[in-house]
C-alpha cells in the first residue's frame, strides 16, 4: 500500500482529513494480489456491472466480477474518499487532501467517457478553519448528468451524526449549501423529493419536498429488543418506492423491505430474509439488484483472521452469490496481531485522585452509541481484540444511546469488559450544537463544575463509584470547533479547567476527549487544573482494526504533554466490523491510559460471599459464606437484619437479595461485588441498602435456582 501524506480528518474528534503522517500509513497486513487496500466504497449499475473504491484506487467491472478494469486518475497524495456513477458512462470521484493552512481540501473529479479521461474540479465548500469541513466520511448522488448532492459527515464521536449537505445543477461546476439533519447518505427521487436515512441510532428517517431547504422526520415502529439500520429508500415512480432495513436482534440480521404507494406518507412492512453473516454495508440498484460487503473475523491468543467477500443479489436479498475482486479471488484474508489487554504501573500522579477503581492498561478497546446486548459482548469478547468499551453516562448533548443500567454494567464486568465513562454535556460556545457553554469564561468554569458533579452522580448511579461517589474515572466529550476564535477557545479552556478541579476534588480522575487539532487538545496541558488523562481522536484510513496504532506522534499534541500511561486515541470513525457472529458499528481505539474496571482487588474475596454493615466494604462486623444456598440475614448474628451495605462475591457467582425474611417480598440479582447498595434498587423500585433480610447465593452469574440450607461463619 502506498503511503499518504494526510488523514482522514479525525475529528470528534478532531482527527482531519488533512492530518496524516506519512507513518501512520503504512500497511497492517498485506491482501492478496490484486486489491492492496480496503474496500471504501460500492455499487451496482446493472446486472453485470459495477464499480468499487478504495482510497487509492476505482475498478470497474462489467462482467459480473470476471475482470476489473482499473478507472482512477492519478490523485497524488489525494484521497478518494467518495464516489458515484450514474451509468458506465458518466461518473464522478470526491478527493481531499491538505491545504497549505491546514484544512481539508476538496476536490471534484468528473468522467463523461467511463473513466478514460477525468476533469478536476477544485472544490471551495467551507469557510477556512471550518469544523464541519473535517469529514468522517462523504457521499455522492446524482438524479442525472447535472443534478446531484454531495453529503460531508462531519467528524466527531458516535454520539453524533452531524453533515453538511450541498447541491449541484450543473454537473459539479458550482454548489450551494443547504440543510441536513444527519450526516449520512441522500437519495432523491426528483430535485424536490429527496430522502436521508440512518443516524446514531441508525433507526432515523427523513423526508424533503422542498430540494433540501428543510427535512421532516418519518416515524416508523421497531422491536424494543431490535436494532435497526435504515437506507434511503428506493422509488420507481414518484408513490411507489420501497425501503431496505436491516435489523438486528439475537436471533441474527435479517434484511426488511418496507413499501409505499402514497410516496412515502406510510410504510408496510413486506419481504423478509436472513442476511449473509458478516454483512457489513448494503448498496441497491433497484429493489432487486444489490450488492454487499461481508466482512467476518475472529481471533485468538496470537492473531486476528478477517475475510472479505464481495456478494451480489438478483432478488432482492432472498439469495446472495459471490462476485470476483480484482485480482480474481472470491475472498480476501487478512491477518493482523491479536493485541492482548496489559495493566500499567498507575501514574504516580494519579495516586491521590482516587481510591482505585480504575487501572492504567495498554490494548484495544471500542465505543459505539447503541447498547449490544450481553450475549453480543460476550461474542466479542471471546472473538475480538476489544476489551474496553466507551460508556456515554449521560450530558445535555447524549443521543438516544439507549439506557445504561448499572447491572447491566455488572454484568459486562463479569465478562471481563473495562469502560471508558464519558460525559456528553454543552459544547464549545462558537459551536453548532444545541446545548453550549457560555462565551464568558467565568461562566464556562462554574458549568464545567456543575457538568462534573452532574457527572458523578451519574456514574455513581451505575455503580461505577465507591460510596463517596470517588474512585473512578470520567472523561468529557469536546466536540470540533472553531479553534481559531479566541474568545471560544478561552472559553473552552476555562470549562475543562473546572470540569477537571470538580472530578477530581471529588476523589475521581479528570479526562478530556477531544480532536487533537480542532478541539485543541493540547490547550488543556496549559490551564490551572490539567486534566489527569485525555482521549485524543485522530483517525486512520481506511477504518478498521489496527494493532500498530499509537497513542503518539499525533499532530497538534506534542509527545512530551500526557505521557506516562495518560493516553487513548481513537484511531478510526464510524464503521461496521463483524467478530465471532456479531456485527456492531463501532469507532476504535488504542490505549495506553486509564480506563475504568469494577473487577478490582479490593472487590475480591476468597470464600463465596463476604457481607458488610458499612459502604465500601468498611466495618467490623462480617459475616461470610464458602457455600451456595440461602438464609436469613439475622444468622449472621444479632444486628444484622436490614444492615447490609456492602458486600464482596466471589466471580462467576451471583447473589439474590430479599427485603423480606425468608426470601420473600421483593427481590434483585447481582452478580459483582458491589461497595454501595444505596444505587441498587429492589424489584419495586426501593433502595436495597439497609434493607435486604434475606438471601440466595448462587454458583453461577445469573441467579440460576439451586436449593439448599448452608452453615455460616460469623466473626
């Protein structure tokens, strides 16, 4: 693979696509002969025709995959990052590379003969130092030769889908900027009637009959337990269209199509078929002709096997066949290592901010918005090389990530997952986004105060906290912005300074997340109160796992700033990958930093249960148990009914406790140990701390039934 000279703008995030060291490039692995880089990019044009992209290079076929023809022009340090053809005749390429102020530079390459000649366009989309110019990704669309959109998705975390939407009406000579909701693919019907679908949760459906100037929303019922990724439907006539979903929940992913015949004002559910495991990303012709990337992987103690397959379907989706890639083999295998999770030494530093739930590890880990369920974690974590997942807690600007619960979390724990808890709260004052700090830095200090503490009551409602609500740690979400007005930048400054004042006088440790250039990272090493550890986002194309990424040699972060197990980066933007059965869209990251872990050794214990009158595993009274079994907290001996707060288990078991004698009246399982029952609840909603009289210990991690009468030990 040929190496590049900038990124893929990282932005969240703040990664651009104009930020790539000429290291950062090189290969992980080398594919088979033929295709030298990972597929970004495809679509069918006919029932034999067809064309893909990746960042170096667009082959075309027009024999079903029998040969490729490769069609792109010679791009420099360019990358291809977008792409769309009409027909076999007209297409067109979106490139960016850097500019000579730093910012991402555009440009339009179009073909009117299939590819034998291409015209440049240089592009002037943005205002110079423009957040929204740094792009996670970018799509193409053209209702014919001179109408078309062009869709930037600005770089940033899971948490948003944010774009900038432009429209031609000449071929690509000239655009105008008009509204989006997200930043993903569009699809119009005529120049008025266009559709958007996708978005963090991947459910969200937009509608325009006005050319873009303004979308409407498009409610449409899933599963509670189903996950569900919409694309923009396709219309044979301005009423009848139909719409490609995938869905997933645990019986697998299965491909929907939704259909209308009054343009869209309501939608019937129709055909439904199992999809091909591993499916990464589906592109339709017609509600027929579709292609898909499937992409599985899976490794173990020594190395991470991926295959690549390229699949066509003739009936909508009801069977798939496997179409050729350049170079003629029908799948591509890639071998990577398998990075296993390390623990630090903790930072001395960071000794005194906290009483120890948290642990300085190097390896892999990932974030997403939507919540996988328990058994997907499980697969992962047996298949992937993840072991640390982002948690977003809470804040003003959290999308409907679904809802975080702290047994939920006990539960991940159990499996063996570290967290990294974030904080999505207002954003930079110069910034697009709804919920904002003030401009005036007095202000924006008190609120990062109050966001710390509105942090920390959350964390520790998920038990992600001893009972002084100390001893874990929290990072807060900055977005790009325009880092080139001051007066934001001083107040952005002055915000993190009280975030991290406020997290740490609280007994926890203070981390930032950030794009390591437009969200200024380095900024926050010169402010009163340095946040103790940071999450620097700076990608890599094209995304995918990568067990050389470093925490280091980031632009606009110097080497010498966070240096001694203080450091996460996330090195990729939002794609699907597919471990073991399972397929999440995920950002990924390196780590070499703190992350937090409720499996710590003070939590441990060497008989089955360990029970304690105080929080935090305090007191001098315990009453302890080897044995699986139940009974009434008053064998414990005289004080003890209604006076547990802590208690200690041993892994792989779980404990149901009881507020009545006798395990009867309400009731909840858990399955960690826990420092602080005041955030559990009971089965009726009521506290469990100091309430529990009775209860069942079981010798596995689901409060599995067992019946037996055990001896205590009381000391």
């Amino acid at each position: 693979m040929r190496q590049l000279r900038l990124v893929l703008v990282c932005a969240l995030l703040g990664a651009s696509l104009a930020e790539l060291p000429v290291s950062s490039r090189r290969a992980v692995a080398q594919p088979e002969a033929g295709l030298s880089s990972t597929i970004s990019a495809f679509a069918p044009l006919s029932e034999t025709a067809g064309w893909l992209l990746t960042d170096s290079a667009l082959f075309l076929t027009r024999d079903a995959g029998q040969s490729w023809a490769t069609l792109a022009p010679e791009t420099g340090s360019a990358l291809l990052i977008a792409a769309f053809f009409l027909d076999e005749v007209n297409g067109w390429l979106l490139a960016v590379s850097q500019s000579e102020a730093g910012d991402p530079a555009y440009t339009l390459l179009r073909t009117r003969d299939g590819g034998r000649t291409w015209a440049h366009k240089p592009l002037g989309l943005f205002a110079p130092g423009a957040p929204e110019a740094f792009a996670e990704s970018a799509h193409l669309f053209f209702l014919d030769a001179q109408t078309g959109w062009l869709v930037v998705k600005q770089a940033g975390s899971a948490n948003f889908s944010l774009g900038a939407l432009f429209h031609t009406a000449d071929g690509g000579e000239t655009w105008a900027r008009q509204t989006i909701p997200l930043g993903e693919p569009v699809r119009f019907v005529t120049p008025e009637i266009g559709w958007t679908a996708g978005g963090v949760t991947g459910a969200e459906l937009y509608r325009t009959t006005d050319g873009g100037a303004s979308w409407q929303p498009v409610s449409l019922e899933w599963g509670d337990a189903a996950r569900a990724q919409l694309q923009p439907p396709l219309f044979d006539s301005r009423k009848s269209g139909a719409m490609p979903v995938v869905v997933r929940d645990e019986s697998g992913a299965r491909l929907e199509w939704r259909t209308t015949a009054d343009a869209g004002e309501t939608w019937q559910r129709a055909r439904s078929f199992s999809l091909p495991r591993g499916l990464q990303r589906l592109e339709w012709r017609t509600a027929q002709l579709g292609w898909a990337l499937s992409a599985e992987g899976r490794c173990n103690s020594e190395t991470c096997t991926t295959t690549t397959r390229l699949l066509r379907t003739s009936d909508g989706g009801e069977t798939w066949s496997p179409l050729r890639l350049p170079g003629g083999a029908v799948e591509v295998n890639m071998q990577t290592a398998a990075e296993p999770l390390r623990e630090q030494s903790f930072a001395q530093a960071l000794q005194a901010n906290t009483a120890g739930r948290v642990r300085t590890v190097t390896g892999q880990g990932f974030d997403s918005c939507t919540m996988p369920t328990l058994a997907e974690m499980q697969d992962w974590f047996t298949n992937s090389p993840y072991r640390v997942w982002n948690l977003y807690i809470g804040g003003s600007s959290r999308a409907p990530c679904g809802t975080l619960t702290a047994n939920y979390i006990a539960e991940l724990a159990v499996q063996g997952w570290r967290f990294i808890p974030t904080w999505v709260g207002p954003q930079a004052a110069c910034s697009g986004f709804p919920s904002r700090m003030s401009m005036d830095p007095a202000v924006a200090y008190q609120q990062g105060i109050a966001e710390a503490d509105a942090a920390v009551a959350r964390a520790a409602a998920l038990g992600l906290t001893y009972s002084n609500r100390g001893g874990t740690v929290l990072y807060y979400d900055l977005e790009a912005y325009d880092v080139k007005n001051v007066p934001c930048r001083e107040a952005a400054r002055a915000f993190i300074s009280g975030w991290t004042e406020q997290v740490r006088a609280r007994g926890n440790v203070a981390g930032v997340y950030g794009a390591t250039c437009t969200s200024a990272l380095s900024d926050f090493a010169l402010i009163e109160n340095v946040p103790d550890v940071i999450w620097a986002a700076y990608w890599l194309l094209p995304y995918r796992y990568r067990p050389d990424a470093s925490v280091f040699n980031l632009p606009c972060l110097d080497n010498s700033l966070w240096v001694n197990g203080q450091r996460l980066r996330q090195y990729s933007g939002g794609h699907n990958q597919t471990w073991g059965a399972t397929t999440l869209n995920i950002d990924s990251n390196v780590l070499s930093g703190v992350v937090a872990d409720l499996r710590t050794l003070d939590g441990q214990t060497s008989v089955a249960l360990e029970l304690h009158q105080e929080p935090d595993y305090g007191g001098s009274a315990v009453c302890a148990t080897d044995l699986h079994g139940w009974f009434n907290l008053s064998a414990c001996g005289e004080g003890w009914d209604n006076q547990l707060s802590s208690f200690k288990l041993r892994l792989g078991w779980s404990v149901r406790l009881y507020r009545d004698a006798d395990l009867s009246g309400p009731s909840v399982c858990l399955v960690l140990s826990d420092p602080d029952l005041s955030n559990d609840r009971f089965s009726n909603g009521a506290v469990v701390d100091n309430q529990a009289s009775s209860l069942k210990i079981y010798p596995n991690g689901s409060c599995m039934e067992h019946t037996v009468y055990m001896p205590l030990v009381a000391r």
